[in-house]
C-alpha cells in the first residue's frame, strides 16, 4: 500500500467524525440563514467600529529569483544546476475602504430586523431538530461526581 493510500484510509474517519451527529447537521442545514446574516451584522458593526472596510485583491508580481534546471553534460548524465530566473508570485492583499456611515447603518438596522425575525425561526428549528433526532445524554454530559 503506497503511502498516499495509506494517509487517504487514514484521513476517512476523521473526515467523516467532522459531519457531525444528524442533529447537528439537522441544526447546522437549518440555521444557516440565522448565522450567516449573524456575521454580516457583526462585519458591518465592526465597520462602523472602525470607520472602515476591509476588502481584498489578488496581487500578481514578478520576482527575481533561483531556478533549478537539468543539464546533461557529454557523457548523458543528469546534473542539476541553479539559474537565476524571473518567477510570477500571486498574493492576496488586504486594503481598506472607506464606507458611508449612513449606509451602514441602515445596512446594520436591516440585518438586526432580520436577525430578530429569523431567530424564532431559527429557535423552532434547532427544537424540531432536536426532537427528530434526540441524542444521547449520557454521551454528550460528563459524568458527575457521586455525592460522599
């Protein structure tokens, strides 16, 4: 068995313990909404926090730099040599943007209404869940120490 066999079998189970129990999937598929206009609210709180965004770029740049290359010599053998060569390098960039605290806060009192409209929602949800699929208590409680 090669050794890329060998981490393939290995990452499996750890891959499938991180799906998570069907409650928890049950949970995460019908929250998502919730959660993500959570941290759209949170990112424009900061922005306003801050007085700026942050966005980014993707920087591409050409850098002087050493590349090895195979020579043969006379005789057919193989022998490595190190060149100086241009390479192109891409990098991401973060920069700031200015935003319009206006916007923004109008931005910001749209998501907390639909916050607040969708975490009922949500709450019906994780106890719908919850009741489909109830899990093991005694698996996800650790257990208490017995009175002297």
């Amino acid at each position: 068995m090669t050794r890329n066999t060998a981490f393939t079998l290995a990452a499996i189970p750890l891959l499938l313990a991180a799906c998570g129990t069907p409650q928890e999937r049950c949970i995460r598929q019908h929250t998502r909404e919730y959660r993500n206009v959570s941290t759209l609210l949170a990112e424009v709180e900061a922005n306003l926090a801050r007085g700026y965004a942050w966005d980014e770029r993707i920087v591409s740049d050409t850098v002087w730099s050493s590349c090895r290359d195979v020579v043969r010599d006379s005789e057919g053998n193989a022998r490595i040599v190190t060149t100086p060569c241009w390479r192109d390098v891409t990098t991401t960039e973060r920069f700031r943007v200015p935003i319009d605290p206006a916007a923004e806060e109008r931005k910001r009192s749209n998501l907390a209404a639909r916050k607040a409209q969708l975490s009922d929602q949500a709450a019906a949800y994780v106890s719908a869940c919850k009741a489909a699929f109830p899990e093991d208590e005694a698996a996800t409680t650790p257990p208490s120490t017995p009175a002297p």
